[in-house]
C-alpha cells in the first residue's frame, strides 16, 4: 500500500486514470485493492463538480453504455432515495443540449438474493439533444 499512497501523492489521481485508458489495449485491467480505494475515497473533495459526459453516439460495434459515464444504484428505496438525494447535482444536466436517460423499475424477486424484499434498480445516463426529425412538428393538445 505504501507504493500506492507514494504514486497518489505524487499524481492526481484522475489524470493517471485518464492516462491509463487513453486507448492503450491492455491484457489485464487496472485494479486497485480496498484499502487503496478508501484512502482514494477518503481523499477527494466533497464539494468537487459531478462530470458527467453524453454516452457516445453510432459507435460501429457497440451497443449499450457499458464504460460509458453512468450510474447504477440498486437496493431498497429507501436506500435509492438516500444516494439520490446526495447526487441533485446530476439534475442540472436536463437542459437544452443535453439530457437525462433514466430508468426506474422494480427487480425480479426470483433472482433477487433475498426474495421477501422488495428491491429496485436506478439507472442514469446522459445523452446529447437530438435536432429532431426533419418534417413538420406534431400538433399537441388539438
């Protein structure tokens, strides 16, 4: 652990992660060992900007936001609405060039690990405003 405390004083942390994953084909993926997480953890600022980046768009080859910047919370509601609450800033990306992809929904009890539980998943992505399609707009409310 000393070698990771030495490297994370000596870099910023989140410049070594975008080093790392710049596009370099790597036969193993970088991981980091519990207590190195809690000491990064533990060292980033509580008042530090959320960055949140649109999922990329017509990717040849890929499907889904897997690596794409994304947040998955999953528990009982009461849990969901505790992380939710501490994450609004999120809510400032629903604006005019960009927009939320949320999805909310119950999970299967079957594959639950405890099945007297209910429990949920939250999910959210952020994506690019679209220009719309070409052609007329629809009329609403008439």
């Amino acid at each position: 652990m000393a070698a990771f405390r030495e490297f994370f004083e000596q870099h910023e942390f989140v410049d070594f992660v975008l080093n790392e994953f710049d596009g370099q084909i790597q036969a193993k993926p970088w991981s980091a060992k519990k207590p190195e997480i809690i000491q990064m953890w533990s060292n980033l600022r509580q008042d530090a900007p959320i960055y949140l980046t649109p999922v990329s768009q017509n990717v040849p080859g890929k499907s889904g936001t897997y690596g794409e910047d994304g947040i998955r919370v999953t528990g009982s509601w009461p849990f969901i609405a505790s992380v939710l609450g501490r994450m609004k800033d999120i809510l400032a990306y629903e604006n005019p060039q960009t927009k939320l992809r949320l999805i909310f929904r119950g999970v299967d009890q079957s594959r639950s690990a405890n099945p007297d539980r209910q429990s949920f998943v939250f999910y959210v992505n952020l994506e690019e405003r679209g220009r719309g399609k070409a052609g007329r707009p629809r009329k609403i409310g008439l």
